[in-house]
C-alpha cells in the first residue's frame, strides 16, 4: 500500500468514526463573502505544518498569522491543509486562514485572497462543509475519486458558487476530465472564467520523487480533455526563487507553493515576486516545445537518444537517421573530440541544415574561445542548446540562462542543486550500474529528490538493453561508446546501430 492508499484509508476511518466535520463545530450557513478563484495569475500560498515526505516541516505555525502574511506577500490564493494525520491540519486552521483573509482586507483595503481547502476530499457532502468553513475552492484530487464521483463533486461546487483546483497526473485522470466536461451543464466551466482550475502535482504520491518538468507534459491534454484556455498551476517541488522564476517562464497560470514558503517567511514576497516577474525565453520555450513532443510518445517505451562527441557530418546523419534526438558538438579544444580543432568546424558549419535532430554545443568554460564560438551558433539558431558540462550554476550568467541549455554533472547532490534551481533537465554522467542504482528509490529512503531522467556515462551497445530496462531512462547519452579505441571522435557504424537496436530505437 502506498502513501496515498494510507492516507485515504486513515481518512475514511475518521470521517466514519468523527463524521464530515471531524468533530469542529462549523456554521450551518456559510458566514463570509466568495472570493474568486486564481481569476489571474499568481501563487498559492500554503499553511502547511508538516508532509509525509518531509515530517514535521513547520509544526508550530500559527495558521492566522501565517495566512495574513501570505496576503501581505502578495499572493492571489492561500491554500490551507485540513488533513490531520499526516500534514498536522484541522478545520479550525482553515476557519482561521478565512478570517486572517477577511482582516487584510478590512485592514488594507486590497482584495482578499482566495482561500483553498486543501484535503483528500472523498464525497460531495465534503464540499458543503468546505463552503460553511468559508473556503471559496476546494481541491479535488481526479486520482483518488471514480469519475461519477468526481462529477457529483464538481456539480456540487458549482452549485455552491466555489470554485474547485482538480488536480490530474495520469493518463487515467485525464479519461475522469473527459467524462466531466463533456456533460452539458459543465459547458464553458474550465476556460479562463470558469468555476474550474487544473493542478498538475511534480512530486509522485507513490515514490515522492520529483519531475519539474511533469506539468508541463500534462497541460496540452488537459485542455484537450477539458475543451477551452483552462488555467493550468504547477504544484510542489519548487524550494527557491530560481526555480519559481523557471516555473513562471513556462506558461503556468499560477505556482501552489507550500513548505519553502511556511519555512521561509523573509522569502515569501520573493517567491511570488519571482514568479509574476518570470518572461518566456527561449530556454522556457525549447523545454515547453520537448514536453510535448514526450507527451506525443508517451506510449513509446524507448528512451531518446544523444551521440555526442562528433565530429564528421556522415556520422552525424547517420546518428540522425537510426534515431537520435540530440546529436552533440565539443566546443573544448582541451578535449579529443573538439569540434574547434583541425578545421572540423568549418567543414561542419555550411552542412550544420542537413542535421535535424537537436543539435547540442557541448562547452566547460562559458568565457573559453571555443565557448563563445558556440554561444553565438546557439544564438543565431544554427545550434539548438548548450550543455553546459560541469560548470557550476553561478558560474553561467543570467543571460546564457535564458538560452536553451541544460546542464551535465557527475555529481548526484551538484544534480539535486541544479534541479531545484529550476532546471528541466540534468544530465547525470555516471559511470557503472552500481552508481546509476542510486538514483532508484522512495526519495523518502535514498534521500535523492528528483527523479534522475537523462544518464550517461560507460554506455555501450553491451549493456544498453539492460540499462533501460533497469532504470527506464528518458535519454541516454553516448559518445565513446560507439567508437572503436584507436579512432576517437569517429563513430562506428556497426556500434551505432548495434546501440539503437539494443535500446529500442532503430529496427531495420
């Protein structure tokens, strides 16, 4: 049984044993004003004492304090857990977060924030309840509800005049969408002035591991469910400013922040300034253009493929044609299979059209010769995006980070740092199945977060088939693997193909 299987269980014990008003004393009619929900875009803010992943993360918060300060910080809805067992959560907290929302604005003179009842909500009757507590949304979680159900508790909140965050993450989630808003009372209830906003969690329930880029990867299939210009947030997983600008770069209509906001209260106006602030980039459109090309292949079990290391156009068109998503170009003339030596840029450079798989400049110093060569190829789109290999995060200017790019590290904690920066992708260069095992596991247990989705290092045509189907990764980098060892920097033919049959890419 899974967290979330235990989570449910415990709750259904207590709403038999204690019933729907877990025992608080609740107003019969709801006593305070609806706010509207996420209405533009913004950050939800949330009370929140502890997490199954985290334990106790901010036990003695004060949940009026805490909320009229998430108000001052600017935040257009305050989310407020009401689960007891595992997040420390009550009723009372939620009655309380209302009333904070009330005093800011009777203080201030500025609109109140939404409030969110944030919960494992099984029935409609739990919605009721919610709206006497003064909530003005309640979150429904598609994955733990049948879709009859769902649908009873979506009609159920509109006819409370709340608004409801439905949050989605599988396949299955999005079959439940389809079923609700293809009834006809639901017409027009999930576009931009609907009852109905879609949340998209990047922390997996089952295993706590994270996938900044998840949400991303749901949003054009929500709105195919759902019909319309739905409002789409991004939850969890974001711990600093860096990663709430990436997330607000992305498109999201608002960013649920919980425990980096109830441990940081000097950081709580930053968070929500970072990510109303965020511009689309380059960057945020490359890595917004390759979540749905995932999401166009999520059926197919093989993983995308890079040939790094070339250095001859025939290699890199083969490497094209039997497959490969990214082929990569040395820009590090302290490297064999530098790209800036012996003329093999010039030779490259008028045929660079011919190759239509991602093309990558690999780089270790930003401010080399080399380097800038290849930032500016980057910049005038003659290459797609830049590796930047193990060079340190505050080493690359704000500038470079606005190009597409991602990063390349050895070192699984220099991964998890660059990942809660904000990072899309990290490409972990391991070597050996025994490092590679530590990226497996409950993130509870292995104490890695995020989940570990692009792997290189020692992979060969041997031992390719057994590594995807170990860690079923989304890429896989290749260099000298295919090579012969006397022949560095030129591909062989037989490897290349040997390695895309084996790995599930190329069948003649």
């Amino acid at each position: 049984m899974n967290i979330l299987d235990t989570i449910i269980e415990k709750r259904r014990a207590d709403i038999s044993r204690l019933g729907f008003d877990f025992g608080f004393s609740l107003p019969a009619r709801r006593e305070r004003a609806m706010h509207p929900f996420l209405a533009q875009k913004g950050v939800i803010l949330e009370v929140k004492r502890a997490s199954p992943s985290k334990g106790d993360i901010s036990p003695d918060l004060d949940s009026y304090k805490t909320a009229f300060s998430y108000a001052e910080s600017g935040a257009r809805a305050i989310s407020c857990l009401t689960e007891t067992n595992y997040f420390k959560g009550t009723l009372a907290d939620l009655m309380n977060v209302c009333r904070a929302a009330d005093d800011f604005e009777a203080k201030t003179g500025k609109p109140s924030p939404a409030v969110l009842r944030k919960d494992f909500l099984l029935s409609a009757d739990e919605v009721d309840v919610a709206y006497r507590a003064g909530a003005d949304a309640v979150l429904l979680i598609a994955r733990i509800l049948e879709k009859e159900v769902l649908l009873d508790m979506a009609r159920a909140v509109v006819d409370c005049g709340m608004s409801a965050l439905v949050e989605v993450r599988a396949e299955e989630d999005l079959e439940k969408l389809s079923f609700v808003f293809s009834q006809p009372d639901f017409a027009g209830q999930a576009g931009v002035h609907g009852s109905f906003v879609f949340g998209v969690n990047s922390r997996d329930l089952a295993n706590f591991k994270i996938d900044l880029l998840r949400p991303s990867m749901m949003t054009k299939k929500i709105r195919e469910a759902v019909g319309g210009n739905a409002r789409i947030v991004f939850e969890s997983g974001v711990t600093n400013t860096e990663c709430a600008a990436s997330v607000g770069a992305m498109g999201f209509s608002g960013l649920l922040l919980g425990e980096a906001a109830a441990k940081n209260p000097d950081m709580r106006k930053s968070f929500v300034d970072s990510f109303m602030a965020a511009k689309t980039s380059r960057n945020s459109q490359f890595w917004q253009e390759y979540a749905q090309d995932l999401t166009g292949n999520s059926k197919n079990p093989s993983p995308k493929v890079k040939i790094c290391g070339l250095t001859r156009i025939e290699d890199a068109l083969l490497a094209q044609n039997l497959g490969a998503f990214f082929t990569g170009f040395v820009f590090a003339d302290a490297f064999p299979r530098s790209l800036t030596k012996d003329g093999r840029l010039e030779k490259l450079l008028p045929r660079f059209s011919e190759i239509k798989a991602k093309k990558v400049a690999v780089i270790v110093d930003t401010s080399s010769a080399e380097a800038k060569k290849a930032i500016q190829l980057v910049k005038e789109g003659v290459l797609d995006l830049i590796q930047f290999h193990k060079i340190p995060y505050e080493n690359v200017s704000a500038e470079l980070l606005e190009l597409p790019h991602y990063f390349a590290t050895n070192s699984l904690e220099e991964y998890e740092k660059l990942v809660s920066k904000g990072e899309m992708r990290v490409l972990l260069d391991l070597h050996g199945d025994e490092d590679f095992s530590k990226i497996k596991g409950d993130a509870r247990t292995s104490g890695f977060v995020y989940e570990a989705k692009w792997l290189a290092g020692g992979i060969t045509p041997q031992n390719a088939a057994e590594l995807v189907q170990k860690y079923q990764p989304e890429l896989i980098d290749v260099s000298g693997g295919v090579e012969d060892k006397d022949k560095i920097g030129i591909k062989n033919e037989d490897k290349l193909k040997q390695l895309m049959k084996n790995a599930g890419v190329f069948y003649e």
